[in-house]
C-alpha cells in the first residue's frame, strides 16, 4: 500500500544480470545506490521486501557495486533498528571487512556510526579485527591509516578503558610510527585521545603505563623520527590540556 506493486517490482529486478546487458552495464550499482531510500520509503516491518535484493547487490561481481552498499550500511542500520541490523546486515557487514581496499574504506569511514548501533556485546567482537585495518592491499594508500586514526578517536567512548588498553593502544601506537607524517600527526592525537579516557575513567595505573611505554618506545629511541614523535604527543596532549581548563573555566 505505501508504493505500487509494479513500481517496486521493477526495481526489484534490477538485480537481473540479463537488464545489464540489455539496459545499462551499471544498473546494479544504481540500485545499490538508491536501496536506502527504497528501504526508507517502505519501513522495517517492509525490509522482507528488500533483505534478498540487497543480499544479491552485496555479493555483486562488481566491487563498485558492494563499495556503494559499503558507504551507506550504517544509513540502512539507523533505518532497520538494532534487531535486524544484528540479524541481516552485520553478516554483510563482516564480508565488506574482508574485502577489497575499495569496498573496505566505504565500512571504515563510518565505521564509528555502525559500531555505535549494536549491542554492547556484539561491538566487542569487532576489537578483534580493527587491527586488520592497519594492513591494506597497497601500503602507499596511507589515507586508509588516516581514516583509521580518525575513527579510532571516535570509537575510544564505545569501549571500557581495559579494551582500550588491551586492543586499541597497539594499534594507536603502530600508527604513530607510520612512515607517512599525515597519518603519525593524527596517530598523535590519538594516543592522547586514549591517555585523556584513562584518566577521565579513573583508570590511572593504565595511563600511568601506557605513559612510561611512549617514554620507552618514543623519547628514547634511537632514531631522531620516535623522539620527535614525542615531542609531538606532548605538544598536543598541553594544547588538548590548554582547550580543556578554558571550556571548564
């Protein structure tokens, strides 16, 4: 009742590799492209309609076709709810993980805006694989480990201080010896993103110990590149301390 039969009929087949051939070569990446409106338009008590049309667009040959659903899986989450975004999209969710760089940028950019819609226990299995984030398929695609790092900033509120010590601090401080300086910079603002949450949790033996390995690991090494990078840390860590004292005051 809420669109005519025939109209989500002929969207439906869009899917069909014979009107590709026929039609337009990237029919199907249109209708990846406009299956968060269609799912809008229709509601969750409707996505039945729509769960195996994009279960075939996210098995797609075309990895612009799965990129395109990658960019916009957690835009489909926010509209299903946490019960069938558990149930039908965090499979999907998991296969994009794996995927080409191409189709994996689309999960990490917005990898914060997912993650924050699962249950507790689910998000923590994904602790699991955000260093897999690190290794990509090119290593000079350096804005891969940008995206990272920022995204790694925002994800520090969805996790208990020990996960973030125990999972997120390696992967911050792999970061911030990253042969590109872009990616160590905001690598930087991460590891005092992670020092300002022990602290803000009372978590201080962490802090206290996540301090004395940057002193380690940064202000004695041997090359100039790790001490600079210390410097650097503290550098932001009194700037971030600066902005804090004059917004309380």
């Amino acid at each position: 009742d809420i669109i005519p039969q025939p109209l989500l009929d002929q969207y439906l087949s869009m899917t069909d590799p014979a009107r590709a051939q026929t039609v337009d070569t990237e029919i199907a990446k249109h209708c990846a492209y406009s299956l968060p409106g269609v799912a809008l338009t229709l509601g969750r008590q409707n996505w039945h309609c729509l769960k195996d049309t994009y279960e075939t667009l996210a098995s797609d040959v075309q990895w612009k076709v799965r990129r395109t659903l990658a960019f916009s899986i957690h835009e489909l989450a926010v509209i299903l709810g946490d019960q069938l975004t558990a149930a039908d999209l965090v499979p999907i969710f998991n296969g994009f993980l794996k995927d080409l760089d191409e189709v994996r940028i689309g999960v990490l950019k917005h990898l914060y805006d997912f993650l924050k819609l699962l249950h507790a226990d689910k998000r923590r299995e994904y602790l699991y694989q955000l260093q897999e984030f690190v290794v990509t398929d090119n290593s000079r695609n350096w804005r891969f480990r940008y995206e990272l790092a920022e995204q790694l900033i925002l994800i520090l509120e969805l996790y208990n201080p020990n996960d973030v010590y125990d999972y997120l601090r390696h992967i911050a401080l792999t970061l911030c010896s990253d042969k590109v300086s872009e990616v160590r910079w905001i690598s930087f603002k991460l590891v005092v993103a992670i020092l300002q949450k022990f602290y803000a949790n009372s978590a201080n033996a962490l802090g206290l110990n996540f301090i004395n390995e940057l002193v380690v690991r940064f202000r004695h090494c041997s090359k100039w590149v790790g001490r600079q990078a210390f410097a650097f840390i503290c550098q932001v860590g009194m700037f971030s301390l600066c902005v804090s004292m004059c917004t309380s005051n």
